[in-house]
C-alpha cells in the first residue's frame, strides 16, 4: 500500500505566526486543544522560535485561528525538522486540516533543502498510528516509554507518556505497509482511547502497560515496527 496523496482543503490558510498576537492566540489555541495546559507553548516560546527561524505556523478558517503547528528547525548539517506540537481545535477537526497540514510542513521542509521530518505520537491514538503510516507511509524510529514524564494537560493527566518516534523522508517514496509474510508479530491497540480514559482510566493504563510490554518484547527480540493495520494494529518485521 502506498501513502495516499494529501488534498488540499481550499478554505483553510496557514500563515506563519508574525506577530505577537498571533503568538498569544496560537498559545491559546493549543492550550484548548490539549485541555487546558497553557504552559505547555508559551507564547513567549513561540516568538522566539519564530525568530529564530524555526516552524511555527497558525490555520486560519474564515479569520479565525484554528489550529497551529510548531517544529524545530535542524542544523544544517542534520537537515532535519522536528515536529513537536500541533492542535486543531475539536470542531475543526477530521476535515483533512492535518493533511493540509502536513503537506505545509512537507514544502516548507523541501525549501530549506529538508529531507526528513520526525515527529512523537502516543501509540495508543488508533487514528495517528493509521494517519502516520498508512496516508503518509513514515518510519518508526523508537518506541519511548515516559517519553516526557507526568504531563498536566486535559489529554494525558494520569497517564504516562509513552510515544513512538517517527520519521516522514519527504524527499523519497513513502514507506509501504509490509506484506503478510513479512509480518512477524502485531500488538493492537483500543479502538478509542481517548473515550476509555474518560469512561474506564484503569482499563486505559491497562492497555497502556500491555502494549508497552509486548512492543518492548518484540523490539528485544529483534522485531522493528514497519506498519499498521486497522484491523490487528501494529505490524512487527524483521529488518
């Protein structure tokens, strides 16, 4: 399976944060996304990356800010962006905002001669893990355990913060979902887990240690992550 091409959704502007305004109302904007945790992009923060020539971007929908994306922008050396924070606010969201997003990043990247963009997401986000590698066909890099330690945001307070480390090569053929005989092992994941820790949080750091251990298992014993199905989940390969 190769990684679909990204539609652009018209009505949807993204524009760098030029101001100080536009840094206090991105900084707003992600602390709606992520329940509340202002301190988590202060808009300080998002000036001067700004002013040092990292990405920070805002999505604009008929003058209203939407969503925004912060990255850090590599040295020359590495060529590489990190893609460290982006929200969309909940009313916004599955209208192909991320795509447009992510083609944003993909230019903006390729015209600073950028070939590769990385990215974390928590493993257990059943949309990321099929938006990641079945639409932009990324590579995982690393499985973190805890990356970031007790985070005291709406999203992740009371779990711990396991991610997987990806990376987009925007510059070459997206990576494919590998074939049935490749496939060495799965780990699933729940199909909402966003609801299961609102409904059952016990059951949601269950499922948090269980995919943890068996993907640490498999990772031991030579096992890399080279996909995901939307059926069985993650798809575990040989290299």
């Amino acid at each position: 399976m190769t990684a679909q091409h990204l539609e652009t959704p018209a009505e949807i502007e993204i524009r760098p944060l030029a101001s100080v305004d536009d840094a206090f109302t991105a900084g707003d904007v992600l602390a709606r996304v992520w329940g509340g945790d202002r301190g988590a992009m202060p808009p300080q923060l998002l000036r001067a990356m700004a002013h040092a020539g990292s990405y920070t971007v805002g999505l604009w929908r008929e003058g209203e800010m939407i969503g925004a994306s912060v990255a850090f922008f590599g040295p020359p050396t590495e060529r590489t962006l990190h893609s460290h924070i982006t929200g969309v606010l909940p009313g916004h969201q599955g209208r192909g905002v991320g795509r447009l997003l992510k083609q944003h990043q993909r230019e903006w990247a390729l015209a600073r001669e950028v070939g590769t963009i990385t990215w974390t997401f928590d493993p257990l986000v059943r949309r990321n893990a099929h938006f990641n590698f079945r639409v932009l066909g990324v590579r995982a890099v690393e499985y973190l355990v805890n990356h970031y330690g007790a985070m005291d945001d709406g999203v992740n307070r009371g779990d711990e913060t396991d991610r997987i480390l990806v990376a987009w090569a925007v510059a070459s053929a997206p990576a494919e979902t590998p074939h049935d005989d490749r496939v060495v092992a799965t780990v699933d994941v729940p199909a909402d887990i966003e609801a299961l820790r609102r409904e059952d949080p016990a059951a949601a750091r269950r499922w948090r240690i269980r995919v943890r251990e068996q993907m640490q298992a498999h990772i031991a014993a030579g096992g890399v992550v080279g996909g995901f199905d939307d059926h069985r989940g993650y798809l575990l390969v040989r290299p």
